[in-house]
C-alpha cells in the first residue's frame, strides 16, 4: 500500500511545490465501495507557484495529473486544497 509521504513526494516533484499536507482519511470510509478496492481516501493541501493566476479546476487538474498513475488502484478520493503562496 503507497504511503501518504509517497503521494507527497509525488505531488512536490511534479509541481514543484513549496508544501503539500496529506491527512489520510480512509478510516472514515471503512465498508464505502472505494475502500473495497483498496483505494484510499486522501484530503491534499497543496502549495506551489505553478497554482498562480489558475482557477480551481485547473489547479485540481494538475494535481491529479501528478499522481494519475496512482488513481487507478491506491487513490480512490481526493479532497484538495490548492493554494499559490501568495495566497496564504
């Protein structure tokens, strides 16, 4: 099973990104069909510069291209906050 630092280690080198919190929310969804599969569920807290001047969505799309390999199996749900820092 991937680790909540290896999704993090993911999420910064494909965005570079200045802080990312990962909070593993699984446990809340024991007997849900997407715990069934294994797959957990992820709330992401996301910092990075590249997030500057995008909207919401686009922002989400980029960090569900970083760990698009790993929605497949071992993600089943995020929850993302996406920030630039100026923003903060």
């Amino acid at each position: 099973m991937i680790t909540k630092e290896a999704i993090a280690q993911q999420i910064k080198a494909s965005l570079s990104a200045e802080s990312v919190e990962i909070e593993d929310q699984s446990h809340l969804h024991a007997g849900h069909a997407g715990a069934a599969s294994g797959g957990g569920h992820y709330d992401v807290i996301v910092v990075a510069q590249v997030f500057e001047g995008l909207n919401t969505l686009a922002r989400h799309r980029l960090i569900y291209e970083a760990v698009s390999d790993l929605m497949k199996k071992e993600i089943h749900a995020l929850s993302i906050q996406a920030f630039d820092p100026s923003e903060l």
